[in-house]
C-alpha cells in the first residue's frame, strides 16, 4: 500500500463533505462549486458550502416565499427576489442563533467571512449574467477591529524548550509519556518556532521533503501551491535527533514516510498538535492563551524584527497579500517609526556645550 499524502487525502475528506452538504442546497448550486473549482481549494469551497447551508436555512425560516417550499427546490430566481435588506438581516441574525439545541455566535471576523462567501456566490450568478441583481455586494463588510498580535518574548521561548526538555511542570500522567515523546515534542515545537510554518503544512510533511544538505523543506502551502523553506541549526539538530529515534519506530500501514507520529504512529494530527503546545504553553505563561499560530507570529515578529523587510517576512510566512503581513505587524513598525524619530539628532543637546 502507497504512503498516504496528507494535503491529497484532506482534499479528499473536503471534496466527499462538501458533496453531501451541496445535496442540501438548492440545485442550482451545483454551477457555482463547479464554476469555482479551478480557482479555489477544497477547503475554501467546504467553508462555502457550509456558509451557504446557513444562508438558505435562514430564507427558509424567516422569508415568506422561501418557507413554502423545501431548500432543495428554490428556484435560481429566488437570489433576484432578495434585497439588500434581506441580507443586512441575514448578518444580523448569524451573530447569535441557535441549531440543533446549540447556541451559536459569530464575531466580526466570522460575519465577514459569511458575508464573503454569500458575495462571491452572487458574484458567480451574476458575471454569468444569470441574475439581475447583486445585492451582496451592496453590504458593507463589518468593521474589523486589529487584534493584538500574542506571541512569546525571547526568554519565554528559551523557557519553553527547556521545559520541553527537561519535563518540569508536568503532571504525573504527562510526565509518563514524556519521556517517549519528549526529542519528537523538541523537534516540533523547534520547528514551528524557527520557520513559522502552519500546522497544517508541519502535520503534512514527509520524511523525504527535508533536504540537510541544503536545509531546506519543500511544504504545500495554505491554497496547494508547493515552495521550499530554509531552516537553520538549531531546528537541523532537533529534527536530526528525532529521526534518529524515529528510525526504531514501525509506523502504521500508510504513515511509513510521515515525518511526525502520534502515540498510535500514525501521522500526527492538527489537533494532537495544538493540544501538545497548550500543554507545555500553559506552564510557561498563564497570562497567554499560546496556541501554534501564536509559535507563528512569534516567529514572524522576531523575523521582522532583526530584517525590518515586511516582503521577507510575508514570502517566508506564505501569505499571498504583504497588505496582509503589514496588517499583523503594524505595531512593530509603529515602534520602528518612532526609534526612527529618536535616532536623528538635528543639534548637540546644548547642555553638553
């Protein structure tokens, strides 16, 4: 049996979800999963899909036309019956309902990104010349307030991986797998702190995708591009010596070239991941909620800092807009304006004279 790929086989589970889900929705959806499939990744059209399941639950519940019929049935003409009202609503109402006994909320980041989603879909019918009318694209954006970038001071970062070495702190169940897992929790966290790569990219990469001579990793990004990212020697050394322990591993069937492993020695997951730097996070600071793309922007700011260039730090993070890294990091520039106002001494302070 051939190796899995780990970003294949999420592809995979995205593609066969968003199908069942698509059966939910109206049937002329069909056309713009369709439309849209070069152009996206199969996680973005599964987060569409999802966001649309919600809009037509919602006309279904609350617009006098829609209630009458199933969601399966509505017909493309009902989008041209919409107003720009109805969907000023629709942001509204998904900022609290409630599904299946559960109460669900959204903040301004999530009404965004369903308003997106709905935007794009109008968008389809509409350059297609298959609608009248985009009322989409007529609702503002909700106003996103910048969040306070979280990351790791220098001394907390030293004091993470020392703890990850010696195993202090932990309780007595931690401390028994420790000791199994301690120079694979070393490399990882190295890792994620040395190049700022997602989780994502770190749980999908092989064996065969690092390269020492060079020191670099070839690693498929967050939309399927794939790209090669150089590390230096502290995170060689914590990778070499966890591959000398993994060479006594028997991976389970399928995982054989899977760099990292989980307790079962399959490919460790997204979510063991985060558990792991929460778990040895919350013994380094209690004032921070540290989470893996907090070890990211650890790594982004402490980049950022020592370059100054806002274009290395986007191409190393992968982020497809520098409008976007720049966002991120618009404090720290802040700060490097204003050394930049202290720095020039127009005349001799006049008390050395």
């Amino acid at each position: 049996m051939e190796n899995h790929n780990y970003h294949d086989e999420q592809d995979k589970k995205n593609i066969l979800k968003m199908r069942e889900i698509v059966k939910e929705l109206p049937g002329f959806c069909k056309a713009f999963f369709r439309g849209i499939e070069e152009t996206t990744s199969s996680r973005t059209r599964l987060a569409y899909a999802y966001d649309l399941r919600i809009f037509f639950e919602f006309l279904h519940e609350n617009n006098s036309v829609c209630s009458k019929m199933d969601i399966t049935d509505f017909p493309l003409s009902v989008l041209d019956r919409i107003s720009r009202e109805d969907i000023e609503e629709y942001v509204e109402h998904v900022s609290l309902y409630e599904k299946e006994g559960r109460e669900i909320s959204n903040k301004e980041r999530g009404k965004s990104r369903k308003l997106a989603s709905l935007r794009s879909f109008y968008n389809y019918y509409y350059s297609n010349e298959l609608i009248e009318k985009n009322p989409a694209v007529l609702v503002p954006l909700p106003k996103q307030h910048q969040k306070e970038i979280i990351r790791l001071e220098p001394n907390e970062v030293a004091t993470l991986l020392d703890m990850v070495e010696d195993g202090e702190k932990l309780t007595k169940s931690q401390a028994k797998y420790h000791e199994k897992t301690k120079v694979r929790d070393i490399a990882l966290l190295t890792l994620l702190l040395g190049t700022g790569i997602r989780v994502s990219e770190c749980v999908g990469l092989d064996i065969t995708d690092l390269n020492f001579e060079t020191n670099g990793m070839k690693i498929r990004r967050k939309g399927g591009y794939e790209t090669v990212l150089y590390f230096g020697d502290e995170v060689e050394e914590a990778l070499k010596q966890y591959l000398e322990k993994r060479k006594h591993v028997i991976p389970q069937l399928g995982n054989e070239n899977a760099l990292f492993l989980s307790m079962q020695n399959r490919r460790i997951s997204v979510r063991a991941v985060e558990n792991l730097v929460k778990k040895y996070a919350s013994n380094v600071t209690t004032l921070k909620k540290i989470t893996p793309h907090k070890l990211r922007s650890t790594y982004g700011t402490t980049l950022y800092q020592e370059t100054g260039d806002i274009y290395l730090v986007a191409d190393v993070l992968g982020h497809k807009d520098v409008n976007t890294t720049r966002k991120h990091y618009a404090a720290i520039e802040d700060e490097r304006r204003r050394k930049a106002a202290r720095v020039v001494r127009l005349r001799e302070n006049k008390s050395n004279n």
